[in-house]
C-alpha cells in the first residue's frame, strides 16, 4: 500500500494550487480577451452603407395589410440583388491592395478586420438571396444574379450618359469660346500681313498685268498669222502678174 502517512500534503498541495491558479488566469484571461475581440469588432465602422435595398424588400416581404404582389416582392428582391453586385465588385477590387498595405504595414489590423466582417456578410447576403429566390420560383436562383449583373451595367451606363449630357452646355460653351479666340488669332495675324507688306501687292499686281499683255500680244499675233496677213496677200499679187 502506498504510504499516505509519509507524503507531505502541504507541499503537494503548493503545485497543484499553482496549476489551479495558472489554469485559472488563463481561462480568465482568453475569456476577457475574446470578449474585448468580439466587442471591439462590433464597434468598428462598417465597411459599407446601409443596406437600403435589403430593408426595403424586408419590409414590403413582412407586410400583411395590405398583402404586396409577389410581382413587386420580386422586383424589390432583383434591385436588391443588383446591390450586392456592386459591393461584389467593389470588395474584390479592393482586396489586392489592401493585402499589399497590409503586408506593408500601411493599414491596421482594425481595417483587415472590417473588410473581412464585410466578406462575411456579403457571403450571408449571397445566400439569403439566392433561398429567397429559389422561395419565388425554382432555380430562380441560378440566374437572379445574372440578371442582377446586367441590370448594374445598365444602371452604370446610364449614370455615364447623364454625367456627359450634363456636361454639354459647358463643353460647348468652351468650345464655341475657343473656336472665336482662334478666329481673333487668325483674323489678327493677316490683317498684320497686309500691314507688313503693302507693296508685295502693288509688284505682283504689275507682274501679273505684264504677263497678261504680253499674252495677249502673242494672241494677236497668232490670230493674224492664221487668217492671212500682208505676206500671204503680196505673194497672190505675184502669182497674178507671172500670169
């Protein structure tokens, strides 16, 4: 039998005290620490806006009086699908740099952490649409993304479109300001010509008018050689008096 009355049960009891209070603090310490972890992750900003789209359908889904069509519970369902296409593009454009500038040192943990809780959330949002489409119409799900995904590119364009529209008054303005600026320029430079030189125009006007009598000399001439002139006229009168 082992001899209990030869062990000293107060120095046994010192380390396993110890490891009590060891154990102790570190359970006391990871359930602080966890608490503070989640705590401080619930009091970060949130990396995107309200959802509005998502109250919006929520609210029209949960009305009882008077009962929303389903055509318009789809309809809300599909914009708030387009929505979540969007945060979709813009988290997968931001994801790249934001590891960079992490892996820098650029950025704190606090911002790693919001953009993850933002994956997180998108992920859950996915999914809530996609069984709430499914709830509509079978394999609705497969496709409200799809539709979603050109209906966001048609919205993009047309936000395009009406930025350059508001635009045009101001760029025609601009235009027409300086379309008459370069007329002035050109108007100025040629008056600025003629101011110059104001003889080039009288010695070219004289060189013109020289050749142009000088032509017209050589015109006579041509004419008279052609239809007979004093030489042809003298040689007939010869014929006539060997005749």
């Amino acid at each position: 039998m082992w001899p209990f009355d030869a062990v000293d049960w107060v120095m046994l009891s010192i380390p396993i005290a110890y490891l009590f209070i060891l154990v102790g603090s570190l359970y006391t310490f990871s359930s602080i620490y966890r608490k503070r972890k989640a705590y401080r992750a619930a009091s970060l900003e949130p990396w995107f806006s309200q959802h509005l789209q998502r109250d919006v359908y929520l609210s029209l889904l949960h009305q009882e009086n008077p009962k929303v069509p389903d055509s318009i519970l789809k309809a809300a369902l599909l914009r708030r699908a387009t929505e979540d296409i969007s945060r979709i593009i813009q988290v997968r454009s931001q994801k790249q740099a934001l590891q960079v500038l992490l892996q820098r040192g650029s950025v704190g943990d606090d911002l790693w952490q919001r953009f993850q809780r933002a994956e997180k959330e998108i992920e859950d949002e996915l999914r809530d649409v996609v069984q709430e489409a499914n709830a509509f119409a079978p394999n609705w799900g497969q496709s409200i993304f799809q539709s979603a995904s050109e209906l966001s590119q048609n919205n993009l364009l047309r936000e395009r479109l009406n930025e350059i529209l508001a635009t045009a008054d101001s760029e025609r303005q601009w235009w027409d300001k300086r379309r008459s600026e370069i007329q002035a320029e050109l108007l100025g430079e040629l008056d600025a010509d003629k101011t110059k030189s104001p003889t080039e125009g009288s010695v070219a006007g004289s060189i013109a008018g020289s050749v142009r009598g000088t032509k017209t000399a050589s015109d006579d001439d041509a004419v008279l050689v052609e239809s007979g002139g004093p030489a042809e006229k003298t040689g007939k009168g010869k014929k006539k008096g060997k005749k």
